[in-house]
C-alpha cells in the first residue's frame, strides 16, 4: 500500500516545482511600471496574480502571498476588476506578457510586496 503513496509523490513532485514560479525566472535588471485597468484577479496560495490592461497588452502579474499582501495592507476587497492600479516590478525572461510585482498602487496607497 505505501508504495504506490511513495510513486504518486515521486511523479507529483516534478511537476509541482516546475509549476511553481521561480523569481530567478525575472529580469531585475529591468523595471517596469504599468497603470493600467484590472481585468482579474487571485488573492490566493502561493500567491495572487492579476491581468493588467496596460495599452494594448494585458501584462499577468504575479503578486505576493496572500498572508504578505494582507500583512502589508493590502487587503483581498481593495483591488476589483475594472479598478486602475500602478505596478512596478520585472519581467519574465521568457514570457513577454508577464511580471512579477515589487510594488503596487491602490488609489494614493503605495504597498511593498516583497
């Protein structure tokens, strides 16, 4: 019986590691600041993510844990699709349509997510 546990976890872990977002997979030589409209948004495990309309490209932006984004107060009822926000943080060295957020701005508040 505890094999086929140990041969599910085997198979199961690959997999998660190379779903999970890597920050070494972002440019931080590179800064980007966008304000732009939301279109979605997460606030959930590992961490939240929001589609930026910025122009006429809609940037996915991964956010911070949900407890971090709560702890620096940045509650789950603050953001709502169709509200504008400003986001800074560094592009995917891969994905041309995706960053990771350092720092958003909800109206004049400005939250550190790292």
């Amino acid at each position: 019986m505890l094999l086929p546990v140990k041969l599910l976890l085997m198979l199961f872990f690959p997999l998660a590691v190379a779903l999970h977002h890597g920050w070494a997979n972002y440019d931080q030589t590179k800064t980007l600041d966008y304000t732009g409209q939301v279109k979605e948004i997460t606030y959930e495990n590992p961490h939240g993510m929001l589609q930026l309309q910025h122009e006429d490209k809609t940037w996915t932006v991964v956010l911070a844990p949900p407890s971090r984004m709560s702890s620096r107060g940045l509650t789950k009822d603050m953001i709502q699709p169709g509200d504008k926000v400003r986001v800074v943080g560094y592009p995917h060295k891969e994905e041309g349509d995706e960053m990771r957020a350092e720092r958003i701005y909800v109206g004049d508040k400005k939250i550190e997510l790292r």
